[in-house]
C-alpha cells in the first residue's frame, strides 16, 4: 500500500460472519484472550497496528467487528519491485494483509506499516509486484471469481470479478460525477450488470461524500464508519479516537460506486450493500442489528485462496527471482 493516488493505469499494465468480542466493560488491564501470542509477529510494528484496534475487542472492552481479524495469520517473505533486495515482508490476517515496504523507514510513522491493494489485485486479476507493476496472476486466475459479501456457496451473488467493470483497477478506471444526497438504489448481478431500481430505497441509504481522486461516492453508512471514533490501544492504554486516522488509513479510498445484492448469508437471504475501496470491501447488510450492520469483508482470507491456491507457503528464504509474468 502507499498514499492515495488517482489512477492505476502504468506502463507496466498495471460478510462472511465476523467474530466479535462478547461484552463491553472490561477493565484496562483484562486478560487478552482472543491476541495472537507474541511470537505470532513478523515485526513488533504489524502487532502495535493490530493491537490499535482489535486488542480492545479481544479484551472485551468493545462489542464490533474485527479490523484486522482475530489472530495474526502466515508470515512470508513476498518479491517487490522496490524491496530490500525486490523482498517485502508481509503477514496475512483474515481482513487483510500488512506490509513493510520501506524496512529502512521509521518504525513509529504511520505509514511504517501499510496495508495491501487487495481489492485491487483481486477485482483486476493482477498481483502488485511494485509499487507501478501489476502482472497477471501467475497462477493462472483472472478476477477473483469468489463472492464478496456472502456464503462461499452462493451461486448467484457477486463476486469480486463482478466488479472489474465497475471498479478503478489496473484494467481501467471506472469514475463518475459527484452523487451527494442521492438514494442509492442501483443492484449489482453476479455478471457485473447494473439495474435501477427503487426497491431497496426503503432503507434510506444516500451518498454524503464524493472522492475526487477516484472518481467515486461514498454512502452515509460507510462514511459514518470511516470517521467513527471509539476505543482503541495505544501506547498500551485504551482511549477515545478515531479508529481510521486519516480516514483511508484501513479502507484506502473508493474504487467503486455502492451497490444492492441479494445474497445468502449463513444460508438465509439478505439484502446487502457492497462497495469496494482500495483495500478492503464494505459491506451493510440492513436486517443485522446496528453493531453488526456495517462489516469489513474477509479479504484477506479471499486473496489468499485467490493466490495461493494450494495454500500459503511455508516461511522459508526469501524469494530470489523477481516474476515478469505478463510486463
């Protein structure tokens, strides 16, 4: 991940169910049950990220969703253009993957540890092997033909492939006019077209933000999360903050407009509203209690089924040829 930028083109070609704590109240010093253990780290910055805003939810000091996901997962050694020696180190998590890209920056900046592209790589079927180069999956898999925001087994919801004609990625960008104070009542299919409709205006959901460097608007819904504060651990206490500083920090900006599916989740039907950033998927899915309506979708857990489809590999030495697949 690096700072907003406002195209992906190059010369290269560029909810599942969400584990939450169980009771709020717990004091400063409760007993962390649900946190990786010490030695789960790849580098003491991706813990200090992670314990900002999950910790306090493994603690049971906040009932909401996971940011990052409840254990720290795979820590591997990936080939990046820019990295030391074209390595970066990462680590994946359930909603996510963390990076070093710079390990000769400053350990307590803010950007010291980022976030991956993911939405991107998965909507254009292109992996980031630098920060200008997306190649095609060298695996073979084009857009991720995996449902974003419903069962596995959901045959007729979107998926993030559904998306890469709507979506700013490598393939193209996708941008439109500013929208605030409109309804959003569009519905996305699982072939990426889109219908009109005015059935799901009942819930009231409008576009109060438009994001000029992508060319996309943002829904009351997500908007409200995006800048919500709460509890959050630094510097080992737990105060009030904004959980996402600045706000694109966890999501990266819009690459998509919102849209309304129907789809299976747990195996009964809702409907949900789907909007793709740069680097996460938003999900609202209004029959949730409130809490529980607004979700960070699983797309760490999707990339890496997308990539590694025979499973991540084991850690081991770093990677020592840089792929050219497609450039």
């Amino acid at each position: 991940m690096h700072k907003p930028t406002r195209s992906y083109r190059t010369s290269a070609g560029l909810v599942a169910l969400v584990v939450a704590g169980a009771l709020a109240g717990a004091g400063r010093g409760a007993a962390v049950q649900g946190a990786p253990p010490a030695d789960a780290w790849a580098d003491p910055a991706f813990q200090r990220v992670w314990e900002r805003l999950d910790l306090p939810v493994a603690a049971h000091q906040v009932v909401r969703a996971w940011y990052w996901g409840p254990a720290a997962g795979r820590a591997l050694n990936e080939v990046y253009d820019e990295g030391r020696g074209h390595i970066r180190q990462v680590q994946y998590f359930e909603k996510a993957r963390m990076e070093i890209n710079n390990p000769a920056g400053d350990p307590a900046s803010k950007w010291y540890v980022t976030n991956g592209l993911l939405t991107v790589e998965l909507v254009s079927g292109r992996v980031q092997f630098g920060n200008g180069r997306f190649d095609p999956n060298p695996t073979g898999a084009g857009p991720a033909a995996i449902p974003l925001a419903s069962d596995g087994d959901d045959a007729t919801a979107p998926t993030y492939a559904s998306f890469s004609g709507l979506a700013n990625t490598p393939l193209g960008d996708h941008k439109v006019s500013t929208r605030n104070g409109e309804v959003v009542q569009e519905v996305v299919s699982r072939a990426g077209a889109i219908t009109p409709t005015s059935d799901n205006s009942r819930y009231g959901v409008r576009y109060v933000r438009f994001e000029p460097l992508t060319g996309h608007n943002i829904p009351s819904v997500f908007w409200d999360t995006l800048t919500a504060r709460g509890p959050v651990r630094e510097n080992g206490v737990t105060g009030d903050a904004l959980l996402s500083d600045p706000w694109f920090f966890t999501s990266g900006l819009p690459i998509s407009e919102a849209y309304w599916a129907r789809v299976k989740i747990a195996g009964a039907p809702h409907d949900v509203l789907i909007q793709c950033f740069e680097r996460r998927v938003l999900t609202y899915v209004p029959d949730n209690a409130p809490e529980w309506r607004v979700q960070v979708g699983n797309i760490g857990s999707h990339y890496q089924q997308w990539r590694y489809p025979r499973g991540l590999p084991l850690p081991g030495p770093a990677p020592t040829a840089v792929p050219t697949v497609g450039r």
